[in-house]
C-alpha cells in the first residue's frame, strides 16, 4: 500500500515538472511574439539598400531634391502619378501655357562624381528621352555639357519622325534610319551599345538601366546585361568627342562631377525606382 502511495506521488511530481516545463514554453513563445508585434513595421528592401549605401532620389512619393534645368522648380508637366515620376503635356496646366524654360529636369540637392545609377523607365511608341549625368548649369541645355545614356523607341521612332535632315549633317549612308549612336543604351553621339547583347522591352513597357560611372571605366546597362563600356577621356573618347556632334560644344563631357537629369523630348515619359550609389 505504502509503495503505491510513492508511486504515486513520483507520477504527480513527474507531470507537475511537465506543466510546469509547457507553461514556460508558452510563456516564451508568447512573450517572442508580442516582442515582435510591437517592433516597428520594416521594409526589407529599405533595410537591404540602406546596407548598400543607395541613396533614392525618388522614393515614389516626393519629388523633393527636382527642378528645371537652370530652374527653381518642376516645368510644368512633370507631377507624380501612380508613384511613377512623369511627365505629359496633359498634365500642363492652362495658367503654365506661356512656360519658356527648360522642360529637362535634373536632381539638383547634390552632385555626384563615381557612382552606380539605377533607374526604372517607360515610353510610349515613338518615344524619345535619355538620363544625363555630370550635368553642370549656366548652358543652353544638358546635351551640349553632359553625357547621356539614351531612351528611345528603337523599333518605331525613324516610322514616326523624319530623321533624314538631321542626320544627313553627320554624313551617314542612311539619314532615314535611327542610328546606332541614337539607339537606347547609346552613350548619344559617342558609343554605340552591341545589339547583340541589347534585350528592349517593347514601347509601353517597363525597362531598367544601369549606369556605372568611375574613372576607369563607364558601363551602360540594359535590363540586367552590361551592353556598352568605355574609358572616359581616353584617346579614343577624345576622338569621338572632337569629330562629331560634339565638336563644336567645347564643354561637353569635361566635367567629373555634377547632376543627375533626364530629358523632356515632347513624348510622355515615366520614371520609378530613382537610386544612386557613390563609388
């Protein structure tokens, strides 16, 4: 009878250390995930790019740090819409008719040197635009200064325009036709990207491009594949530079630092996901 009694007292012992063991589990679980509720919501992307040391410069939800080029504030056209930086003559307000500065726009709150350029962009069927970079004030416009990766409707812009008497100036075999240097991916006027490496998207759609930036080398991205790299300043560059378009912009592609820009050419254009990264 007596040893029963032990038995039984073992067992009691046994399962009181049991609940005890549960509650405490419990109480740790619980206490882990009320922890965690009451952190404050992060965004793992935010986290990442902060850890990469990208800087945005648009965020989809300001345009703070945006102006005209050799402007106090956005030309008239260019608001936000869909978290999307854009830009459409609808958009132009009726007291804005008589706007006579420039419709470029550059990201005036700093210059940058070396850096890695990302960018997000769309246009429509004939459209034409390009991102400039060591953009510097006080010219008629950033194309005879800075050096600009080229957007453009590569498959339908030479149906819609007449490029015949503007590229006949240079000489070409066929002024008719968008010229390599014109394509998007170009560096305009200077470096022509390799086709074969070239994935566009269509007119309408979504591309993204890349833009690194050092002393030593310029690569110039297009959907994820690297289609153009040359050395600034080089022998070769200076070539290109003093028998081209260029010959007669004395300043063009001089300077190592400056703004970041993107051009109005009169089509409708569409940026997101604007980040920069100093090298």
């Amino acid at each position: 009878m007596k040893s029963k009694k032990i038995k039984k007292t073992i067992k009691t012992k046994i399962i009181m250390k049991q609940l005890i063991i549960i509650t405490l589990i419990a109480i740790t679980v619980y206490a882990c995930k009320t922890e965690q509720k009451n952190k404050p919501e992060t965004n793992s992307k935010i986290l990442t790019e902060k850890t990469n040391d990208w800087i945005y410069l648009f965020d989809g939800s300001s345009t703070k740090g945006w102006r005209a080029y050799n402007g106090d504030a956005l030309p008239p056209g260019w608001v936000i819409k869909d978290s999307t930086l854009t830009f459409n003559s609808e958009q132009v307000l009726e007291e804005d008719y008589d706007y006579k500065g420039s419709k470029d726009i550059i990201y005036g709150a700093e210059e940058f040197d070396n850096f890695e350029l990302y960018v997000e962009w769309k246009i429509p069927p004939g459209g034409n635009s390009g991102i400039f970079y060591h953009v510097k004030e006080g010219y008629p416009g950033p194309p005879v200064v800075a050096p600009e990766y080229q957007l453009i409707d590569d498959e339908n812009y030479a149906k819609i325009h007449d490029l015949t008497s503007y590229n006949s100036q240079f000489g070409v075999a066929e002024p008719r036709d968008l010229q390599d240097w014109q394509k998007t991916a170009a560096d305009y006027a200077m470096h022509a990207p390799d086709p074969a490496k070239k994935i566009l998207n269509p007119a309408g759609e979504w591309n993204s491009t890349k833009i690194v930036f050092t002393t030593e080398k310029v690569e110039h991205w297009l959907n994820g594949k690297m289609v153009l790299s040359f050395v600034p300043w080089s022998e070769d560059w200076n070539i290109k530079r003093n028998s081209g378009k260029w010959d007669g912009s004395p300043d063009y592609g001089k300077f190592k630092t400056g703004f970041i820009g993107f051009q109005d050419h009169g089509s409708d254009l569409w940026f997101r996901n604007i980040k920069i990264k100093k090298l």
